[in-house]
C-alpha cells in the first residue's frame, strides 16, 4: 500500500484489499466518518428508498448492502421487516447502532466486506444498494455482483441506486445504463427489470445528483 496516502495506509484492513474507491480518495471507508458525516450521508433515508417502501417495494428479510450509518436500513425496518444492514466502516456501524436504539428500532447491523457476502451464510427477499455498486471498477463489479447472487433468494429482488452518466452535475464515479445491463445479467442469475432516472441526495448535491434506480430480480 505504499502508494496509499498515509490516512489510508495507517488505517487496519485486516484481510481485506483496499477498494478502487478508497485507492482514489485516499481514504479508508471507515476514515471517511471519522470529521463528521461522509458526503453521502445526509441524514436520513434517500427519497427514492421512501418512495419504493412507501410502494410496498420492499418484502421479507432485507439485506442493505453498504449500510452507512443505517438511514435506509432504519426506515426499512421500521415497516416491521427484517433488516440486516452492513458495512465495513465500523464508525459508521456505531453511529448506526447508537441511531436504532435511540429510535426503539429492531434492525441488525454487522461488519462485512461486500466481495464476500457469502460469508454472511443468510437469503434475503430484498437486497438494497444504495451508492455502492457506483463505486467499484470494472475489476471488482464481478466478485460483487456473485456475493449479491449468492444471498439473494431466487425470484427475490435487488434495488440498485447510482450515480447517472446522464445530465449535468453528475456524482462521482458515474454509471452508464448498459454497465449495469453488463454487470447483472441471466449468465450470471439476474434479469434486469427496469432502469430509471433518479436522484441521489447528497451532502452537495441540495436537489440531488442524477442516477438511476434499477430493478433487477435474481432468476
């Protein structure tokens, strides 16, 4: 990791190999919660989670892969569903905790590197990702995209929200429409039902920055 500044080069990874994000920015997941909220964390659930659970979009036991500090998860949850919310921030996991047993909510939060969802030995109905998949090089999209598989009930659902390559003031590491029809498709257990124009709010971005909300049921 030499060529790692020294906030992430002094950060412990365990097994785990710094990702293309984390190379880039210099920072270690978990450092980036260490001054105050990360960029992304705007403090309460993404509108377009809202909408979907509001829609009854959300059923069974749900996994949010890339939890944060539990916004999406604890709304979720606090439908009466089952969520386990993870991460590998463990700051953010704490203020995640600290966050459900302030608001009387029943939700899991676990440490848990997502190329090795498996591990997790656990199916989900649903699975959200909400601002992760976006962040991974076409390297890494792979190994992801089987751990999600191999926790996805057959016939259960993934909710994907990124970051758009379409219109202005695009976020960070921007997707395009046809990566994510190449990432998940029948070869590899996923059909891609749908593909929309969707905002993410971030802590820059007042009305949001452009992304899609794709649906994609695991066959």
């Amino acid at each position: 990791m030499s060529e790692l500044s020294g906030t992430l080069a002094d950060d412990p990874f365990g097994d785990r190999h710094p990702t293309s994000h984390e190379r880039l920015a210099g920072l270690s997941w978990d450092a980036s919660y260490h001054d105050g909220p990360a960029p992304w964390d705007i403090g309460r659930p993404q509108p377009a989670i809202e909408r979907v659970a509001s829609d009854g979009g959300f059923a069974g036991a749900v996994l949010d892969a890339g939890c944060g500090t539990g916004e999406n998860a604890l709304h979720v949850a606090s439908l009466g569903l089952s969520v386990l919310g993870v991460d590998v921030a463990e700051t953010a996991l704490a203020i995640a905790r600290e966050k459900a047993q302030d608001r009387g909510i029943e939700v899991e939060f676990a440490a848990a590197d997502a190329f090795g969802l498996e591990r997790l030995g656990r199916r989900f109905e649903t699975v959200l990702d909400c601002g992760l998949f976006h962040t991974f090089d076409g390297d890494e999209r792979p190994g992801y995209v089987a751990g999600l598989a191999s926790v996805t009930e057959h016939n259960g659902t993934l909710y994907v929200l990124c970051f758009s390559d379409d219109g202005p003031d695009t976020g960070p590491h921007p997707v395009g429409r046809d990566e994510l029809r190449a990432a998940f498709n029948p070869g590899n257990g996923w059909n891609v039902a749908a593909i929309e124009p969707d905002r993410i709010h971030t802590r820059f971005h007042d009305d949001g920055a452009p992304a899609w909300f794709a649906t994609i049921k695991r066959i």
